[in-house]
C-alpha cells in the first residue's frame, strides 16, 4: 500500500432537480469559502493500494430470537477465488447480547511512516453491551481471532461511559471510542488509559466523530438517548429532546468543548465525513431523520458552521408509520479523490452519488434502488413523490427478493466498487423491516461509473445472510484488511 501526496437552507419543495440543492446561501459566521485555502481538486490525498480480496463484516444475533452470540464474518470479494461472494470465517464473540455495530483500527494512515506500528488488530466496540473486542487479524488474516476483551465494567468504573459506537486510531498510536464522551485506549496493550474530553462541558448526546488536527479540531455528531433508541423509533419522541440536533466542535490540543452547531430539530445526524485531504478544512454529515446533508466548514475567523446542502424529499404515502416518509440518511462517505460523496436512504431504498468538485452545490450524477419501504406491490402506497413517476419494483437478485434497505457503504480504495449491507441497529431492524429479522440481511456490491458517475448492481456479487449455520443473521459495518475510505485520518 503506498501513499502519495498529488441559517438559510434550501427549500425542497423549490423547483430545482432532485436531489440538489437550491442556489448556496449567503455566508454564515464570519464568511463561508468555496474551497480551501490551500486545497485544489487535484492535489489531495490519494491512498492507493491492491484490491481488495476479504471483508470483515460484524454479524449481529441480537433482537432476531436466536441464542447465539454476534461473530465477525470474513467474505471472500475476489473475483478470481472459488470462494467469490461467500463467508469464509466466522469467529464468534464469547458473550449473547452485544450488538457488535462499528469498527476501527489499532493503527491507520495517521501513524504512516512509524514501522513499529502495524494495522493487525481490529477494534470492535459492542453498542449495547459496551465491551470492546480486539481481534488479531495479522497472525491470519482470512481466519481472525480473538486477542483481548475489555469488560464493560472497566469502561464504566474508569471513564463513567457505556453504550460504545465509533472507533478510530490516532496519530499518537492510542485508539480512541465514542459514546457520550471518549474511551481511550493504549494502541499496543488495549489497556484503558482513560477520558480523552477534559473540561466540564460536555454535549448532552454521542455518536459518530471525525477529527482533523492540522485545524485543531474534532467534531462529533448526536444520535438520540440511548434508552429511547433501544427499543425502536418512536415517533413520539420527536419534538421532545431526545434526538440530537447539533454538530459538537472539540479544541483538538486541549480536549475541550468549545462550539455546538445546530442542524434542526430532531434531525439526528449519525456519520461524520472530513474531506480526506489533510489541508481542507470542512466535509458533509448525513442527518437520519430530517434526512438532510450539511457541508461544515471552518469560518474566515475560525469557528466552524454547517449549511445544507442536499435535501431528500418525504413521501406522501398510505400503509407507513408515519404519512410522511422520510429518505433515512444512515450512512454517509467520500471517495478517497474527495470527488463523490455516497449515501444510503435506509427507508426510500436508494443510494445515491453525489458529484462534490463543487461542495456547496453537490450534484446528483448516480442512484440505484436495491430494496426499501416504498417498492411496488408491499404494503406502502406512494401518494405524492417529488423526485419519481412511479413506486421503484421490488429488488431482486440471483432469485432472491431483497428485505430490508441499503444501510452501511464502503468504497473500494479505487473508487469502483461500493459495497453495501442491509442492517441498521437490531431494534429499528426489527421494526421497520420484520422480514429482515426473520431471512436476514445481505451484503450487495454495486460497480460505480468513476469517470461521469453513475451505478449499477453487480448481479454477480451476493452474500446471503440468511443462510448463516447459526441462522439468519444482520450483516452491518464493512473494513477491508488494507484500509478503506472510513477509516484513514491523515495528519
């Protein structure tokens, strides 16, 4: 692997073409520029290396009535391997009940250059349990094991903290986790070592964070309280606080809290998104419920502040939860050329290219529907859509009818293969979709047009999840052994 170095907000009912926004609005702080300072679309970070041959995807048995723990599924995505598209490991966690969610890295491109630190350990924090499994993934990378298990107890009695989400490397070799406040942990030992945060404010709500130190700062996003969200989505809930709203800005030397932005009401925004070039100071966050996009950006006097600028349309439909449906943003990411941005709509059943040379007018250029509520034929009738003629026909691939939505994306180092799995969170799995919990999910791999955009499925590439000896089974978060385009923070 080697690198080289080369508030006014749209209005979706406006009559621009799908998927985009209305013209950009005025500036917001103390000025909003276009791009970086230092930053050209040509001369960004570029991680290049092999193509990838395995994927390791968390399994998760949580909430589908199965006894059996959550494992670590190897896939085979090499296209020359007898094995293409199939599980070839399964290694098992010692524990029921944990919902494996994300995962991270004990070392990544943040440490390039340091050859005592090498990327074989793969971090997996547990969302309802709050353990945290290391696995050994370099001893056999097809075949991982497990190296140490961090008990939740710890957790709480050193860091007063639970509910365990993203993970990430940091330059300083120590691996850092996310649920209300950060876990730190020694990047050799995995041993505690305790609160990354200092100060006594603190943001009310956790998920997802990015951080960039060459512009000292971390920022975080806010999914909901988590004994709300244990048991599904509740729309009486909204309005009352209990979905996160605000982007929360940290000073990256001092650990300090220092900013909140606000997106919206309820809008819960989940994945956070740097542009990878080091030099560039803004990048995109997905909002699940208001089903939005914001660009942030850092200001000409050195705040930060957020506009949106993708807005998906809510449906009008008969047969749902609610009579207005929303997209559900899940999951956001950018290529490594920081020149398309991808997400998934959980509940529309689409995902989505956007081009962002320009990012404040990101353009749709490619969508490809592969399951959702609102296929022809299901329970959901379409009253009024603004962005398509007619109710999209059910998704189906090598015979079998997809259930569930595109949830969890990543993008091949290359930038021509977006893989895609079906499961979001085990309750909301159960709620939204109930077949998903009794055939269970898929992993799906769609080919993307790198030259003028555009996506297509391969109908070649199926992992069925509801196949699994133990039974079906919620495949989630994906990572290649070499790095990925969610992964890798460059200082």
């Amino acid at each position: 692997m080697a690198i080289h170095r080369e508030e006014d907000t749209p209005n979706p009912m406006s009559p621009t073409p799908p998927g985009q926004p209305s013209p950009a609005p005025g500036t917001q702080g103390c000025g909003n520029p276009a791009v970086p300072a230092d930053a050209d679309a040509t001369n960004v970070s570029i991680l290049k290396g092999p193509r990838e041959e395995i994927v390791y995807v968390p399994c998760i048995y949580r909430n589908t009535g199965r006894d059996k723990p959550d494992f670590l599924a190897t896939v085979d995505v090499d296209p020359k391997s007898p094995h293409y598209s199939q599980v070839i490991h399964r290694l098992p966690m010692p524990n029921l009940g944990d919902e494996l969610h994300h995962s991270g890295w004990n070392t990544c491109s943040s440490c390039f250059g340091d050859t005592t630190k090498k990327r074989n350990r793969l971090i997996l924090p547990s969302l309802i349990s709050s353990r945290i499994y290391v696995v050994d993934v370099g001893t056999d990378p097809r075949a991982p094991r497990l190296f140490k298990v961090v008990n939740p107890e710890d957790v709480f009695w050193q860091c007063d903290l639970g509910y365990l989400h993203t993970s990430h490397c940091l330059g300083s070799g120590e691996v850092m986790i996310r649920p209300g406040g950060f876990v730190l942990l020694d990047g050799e030992t995995f041993d505690i070592k305790g609160n990354w945060e200092k100060g006594d404010k603190s943001p009310p709500m956790g998920y997802d964070f990015w951080y960039q130190p060459r512009h000292n700062v971390l920022i975080s996003t806010e999914w909901g309280i988590p004994k709300c969200l244990g048991y599904g989505f509740n729309p009486n809930d909204l309005k009352k606080g209990r979905y996160g709203r605000r982007l929360n800005v940290w000073d990256w030397t001092t650990h300090t809290y220092v900013q909140a932005i606000d997106v919206g009401e309820d809008a819960a925004p989940l994945e956070i998104r740097f542009l990878h070039n080091p030099d560039a100071a803004e990048g995109f966050v997905g909002c699940t419920i208001s089903s939005a996009i914001h660009r942030f950006y850092k200001t000409e006097c050195g705040d930060w502040a957020a506009e949106k600028v993708i807005q998906v349309p809510s449906k009008k439909v008969e047969g749902w939860l609610l009579p207005d449906m929303p997209g559900f943003i899940t999951d956001i990411l950018i290529s490594l050329d920081d020149r398309f941005l991808y997400f998934s709509n959980w509940i529309h059943g689409d995902v989505r290219q956007y081009d962002i040379s320009d990012t404040r007018r990101p353009r749709l250029v490619g969508q490809v529907f592969v399951g959702g509520s609102i296929s022809k034929g299901g329970p959901v009738v379409v009253l009024r859509d603004e962005e398509l003629q007619s109710q999209p026909e059910p998704f189906v691939i090598q015979g079998k009818k997809v259930p569930g939505g595109p949830q969890m994306i990543q993008l091949s180092l290359d930038g021509k293969r977006l893989y895609v799995t079906t499961s979001l969170y085990s309750a909301w799995d159960r709620q939204f979709y109930p077949d998903l919990i009794r055939h269970g999910s898929v992993m799906l791999q769609i080919d993307v047009d790198t030259e003028k955009g555009g996506l297509t499925v391969n109908h070649d590439f199926l992992v069925d999840f509801g196949k699994e000896p133990g039974g079906p089974c919620m495949a989630h978060e994906m990572r290649y052994p070499g790095g990925d385009c969610t992964s890798d923070i460059w200082v």
